[in-house]
C-alpha cells in the first residue's frame, strides 16, 4: 500500500491533484491494485496451472486455496478456523474465478499488468 502510494506520487497526473482527490482516488483502488499485482505475482511464482490453486498472499507468503481445511492458525481455535473460513471460502472463490484465472489464461506481461492497475486507478466514474 504504501509502495502505490508513493509510485503514484511519482506520477505528474497524480501528484497534481489536490489532496482530497488523492485520498478519493487512492482510498477507491488500492484493494483492486493490490489484488492485481498479486495474482500477477503468482503467475510469476506458481505458472499459468488452471489447476494449482496456490498464490501470494504477500511478498513471502503463498497459500494453497485447495487445501484450506488443513491450515491451522496459532491462535485462533479450530471452532473459530471454521466459521472464518465459512466467511471468507466465497470471496476466495470469487477472486480465484473472476481474477486468478483470468490472469493466469493470459499471461499478462508486466507491462500489461501495470495498464491495469492505471485503469483501474484512473476509473472513477460515479465515486464520491
């Protein structure tokens, strides 16, 4: 987050905002930025498998989203694993099918990769 942020200030377009357009603009994509740059990552890391459902979590972290049942957290309990994981199982799926996937079928160049993630900085239609 903090590495986007000071890219963008880098940016003459970016830079020349006013603040609080900064803030609106940054605040609206850094999630998306954020899960691009690490399905990117893993397609880097891991190959194009649509089959291996491993990806960077962060920059020295992978996680299996086939195997999720079998993690464990050191302090959570395994009553607590099991209603996250009924929470967030969903969402995984949704980024595994709507990003992950598609990422990997196209084997972005970074070049491409980056265009995104400016597209989707750059897209502020209807954001207040």
């Amino acid at each position: 987050m903090v590495a986007l942020a000071k890219m963008l200030m880098y940016t003459e377009k970016f830079a020349g905002l006013k603040f609080s357009d900064k803030i609106l603009m940054f605040k609206n994509a850094w999630t998306q930025c954020y899960q691009v740059e690490r399905a990117y990552t893993t397609v880097l890391s891991f190959g194009t498998s649509p089959t291996d459902f491993r990806a960077m979590y962060t920059q020295n972290t992978a996680i299996d989203f086939a195997d999720l049942k079998n993690y464990r957290f050191k302090d959570i309990d395994s009553v607590e694993y099991d209603e996250m994981i009924r929470f967030w199982f969903p969402i995984m799926e949704k980024i595994i099918r709507s990003l992950l996937l598609p990422v990997k079928s196209l084997e972005l160049t970074q070049f491409e990769a980056s265009y995104l993630i400016a597209q989707i900085l750059w897209s502020i239609q209807g954001d207040k």
